[in-house]
C-alpha cells in the first residue's frame, strides 16, 4: 500500500503542475447573452447586445485571441435588427475572413437581405 503511494504521489503531483490548454476561441459574453435571448427575449436591447459584442472584440484584440465562430454573423445580424446595413454587411464580411467555411451561408443571408430591401 505504501509503495503504490509512493508511486502514484508524484504522478498525481505532475498532473497538478499541467497548465490548462488555452482556448481556441474568445467567447467572452457572447454565448450568456445567446442564452439569455433566448430566454428572456426582451431583457436586453439590440443596442447593448451590440456594444457588449464589440466591447468582447476589444477584448479578444487585447488578448491576441481569435473570436468564436458564428460571433460577427450574429454581430451583423444585430446591426440589421437596428437598420445599420453597412455596419451589419462589414460584419458579416468579417465572418467569412475568420472563417471562409461559412461564405456560402453568410452570401445568402446578404442576398436575402437585399432582396428584402429591393435591391439587386
């Protein structure tokens, strides 16, 4: 029994000196107010739902890490929700910079966007 403690002691030391693995992605509050919004949809203006989305953009920028995935689609979304079309359309553009697999998925909600607007 003395000699297992002996062994497994300085293995269970070890293991506690590991670094946990840094995240791939900032999240920041992106994903508690996802699930705020979807629990309590009117608990939050789109106007702070955007300064708090940027203020997490900042924060990655700060950190040198990269934003989740899915963060500038949303960001675009909200500024269509406000009307500002240019800031929502460079948002989406940003998205399929960072990350080119959702290209096909943000060019149709632009073009749905502009043909809900009369546009071509």
């Amino acid at each position: 029994m003395k000699l297992k403690l002996l062994v497994l002691l300085p293995v269970f030391l070890l293991g506690a000196c590991v670094t946990p693995p840094t995240p791939l992605y900032h999240w920041g509050e992106y994903e508690p107010m996802l699930l705020k919004q979807h629990q309590e949809p009117d608990s939050m203006a789109v106007a702070d739902k955007i300064e708090l989305l940027n203020t997490d953009i900042i924060t990655a920028q700060e950190k040198g890490l990269m934003i989740a995935p899915g963060f500038y689609a949303h960001l675009g979304y909200l500024y269509f929700q406000v009307g500002d079309i240019g800031a929502g359309e460079t948002a989406f553009q940003r998205e399929k910079e960072l990350f080119p697999e959702s290209t096909h998925f943000v060019d149709g909600l632009l073009e749905r966007s502009r043909t809900a607007r009369g546009q071509q």
